[in-house]
C-alpha cells in the first residue's frame, strides 16, 4: 500500500508542479506526519524532491525530473503502446514513429493489432486533412474560418475559435467559440464544407460542462419497427435505446436531430416504421412523401 501510495505521490506532483503536505494527507487519507515520512523515504531513494517551508511553500520535484522507464510495469508498457495504436484516427495522423521508439525504450514488440479509422467510406483523404488543420488550430490557438451547412442546409461563412474535437452518437463533432454569436457552439465535421486558418490568435479557454453533444443537437424521438428489419435497427440504434415487444416488434427510445437528415433516414424504412412521437413528425414525413410521390408518379 505505501509503495503505491509514494508513486501515486510522484505522479501528482509531476501533473500539478507541487502540493503542500495538507493537500497529499487529504488525498491520501493519511496523516500530515505520513506525508512527510513518504517523502523522506522518496528522497533516500534518490528522487529529487524537496519542500520549502513559508506562506508559498509546498513539496517539489527538482525541475527537468523525468520519470524513469523502469517504474512502469510490463503490462503498463504494453498499456501505453496498445493506447496509441487505438487512436488510429486518420492514416495520415501518422504515429509510426512514436510506436517504434516507444517500442525499444520498453524493449517490446507489440504487434499493432487494432485500426480505427474514422473517414467516410470514398472520402479518406479530405476528411483527413480536415483533421490535420482542426488538429494544428486547436493545438496552436489559431481562429479558422469555415463554410458550414446547418440543419436545413443554409451555408454560411464563421470565424471561430476551436476548441477540442469529441467523437459521439457515431458523429465528429468541434467544440469552439462562435465569434459572430459571441458565444460556445457545437459544430457536426461533416457539416463544415472547408476551412482556412487564420493568423489571428486566440486565448485558451475551457468548453462549458454546462453544454453537451446530446443536449445541443438532439430531441428525444420514439419509433416502432417491425421485427423484420430488426437487422436495420440494430445496425443503426444500441440495445440498451430498444426495447423488444412480445410481438417482436422493437420500440425504440433516442435523441435524434429533427432535421432532413432524420426525414429521409425515416423515408428509407418505407411503411417499416411508425413514428409514435412526436405526433408532428408524422406530418413532414407523410408531406415529404407526397412530394416525392408526385414527382416520380407516371
């Protein structure tokens, strides 16, 4: 347990720069006394450690202190190496190198056996470079301007201040700072038609917590599908968003954009779905049918 307790030690003063013995008691769950006793026995294992006594004092790591490779542990080793072959995000996010020097500094040869790749079927390469210049903009605090198309297909031009790329409901998304609505906006990749970086920097600041993906861009929708294109529904929704009927009928339960996209996924169903609410999304998905009845009719 102390062993555990002295690299626990270590690893928040390297992620914070420096706590005081009142903080790691209270994280720890030991005494003030214990505390000082762990770094003691740090110190006379030859970890460069001190604390200053005073108003803005606190417990340190010496500067430039870099934790050997040998505290980690086999199985935490391939850890980190099976973690980086997971992001295979985009192929040309190339991590390559990374991998092969991680590799000899652990004395490990990990076969790479996952690829994750985010791209649209027929589209790698430009989805890709959106990838690389959202990457560079949010690593680099650079504004971009973008084409994007909303919800109904109007396209209009933003200057915005990125943010984080998060990945939900099986969508990119780019969290960032809308300039012409001077507040926090969530963007779908997709939607974003192109984008230009601009030399204009901006200051760091953390998305809200307060505004989530779900939240922002979804309404909660139910639909009833007959078990014969059960094979659909479970391509499309989770488990745990449908629920089987004595039937066999599957009711389904989700948040859902009510956008044209949602009108022609329910049209592709045919009479293999029924909207049980809202009640108004019967009407636009009946007119939309009639409008496509009327202009392929003989």
């Amino acid at each position: 347990m102390r062993e555990s307790r002295l690299f626990k030690i270590m690893y928040h003063l390297i992620d914070k720069g420096y706590a005081t013995a009142p903080e790691l008691a209270e994280k720890f769950e030991v005494s003030v006394r214990t505390i000082y006793r762990d770094i003691d026995a740090l110190s006379g294992a030859g970890i460069p450690i001190y604390a200053e006594v005073g108003r803005n004092g606190g417990i340190h790591l010496m500067d430039h202190f870099v934790l050997d490779k040998a505290l980690l542990s086999e199985e935490e080793k391939k850890d980190i190496l099976v973690a980086l072959q997971s992001v295979n995000v985009a192929q040309n996010m190339n991590n390559s190198q990374i991998l092969q020097k991680l590799s000899a500094l652990f004395h490990l040869d990990l076969e790479n056996w996952l690829e994750l790749d985010f791209s649209r079927w027929g589209n790698n390469e430009s989805d890709n470079k959106k990838f690389e210049l959202l990457k560079f903009s949010i690593i680099h605090y650079k504004s971009i301007k973008i084409h994007y198309a909303n919800s109904y297909g109007i396209i209009n031009e933003r200057i915005i201040q990125p943010c984080k790329l998060t990945y939900k409901a099986k969508a990119w998304y780019l969290k960032a700072f809308c300039t012409k609505k001077q507040d926090w906006r969530i963007f779908k990749l997709n939607r974003i038609l192109d984008l230009e970086i601009l030399d204009e920097s901006f200051p760091y600041q953390n998305f809200p917590d307060s505004i989530d993906v779900s939240d922002y861009t979804y309404n909660q929708i139910m639909l009833r599908f007959p078990k014969e294109v059960a094979y659909r529904v479970y391509d499309e929704f989770d488990k745990v968003q449908i629920q089987q009927q004595e039937n066999g009928d599957l009711i389904v339960s989700v948040k859902m954009p009510e956008d044209s996209w949602l009108i022609g996924f329910l049209l592709s169903f045919g009479t293999q779905v029924d909207i049980i609410s809202p009640a108004y999304l019967k009407d636009v998905v009946a007119e939309q049918a009639k409008l496509i009845y009327k202009k392929y009719k003989p």
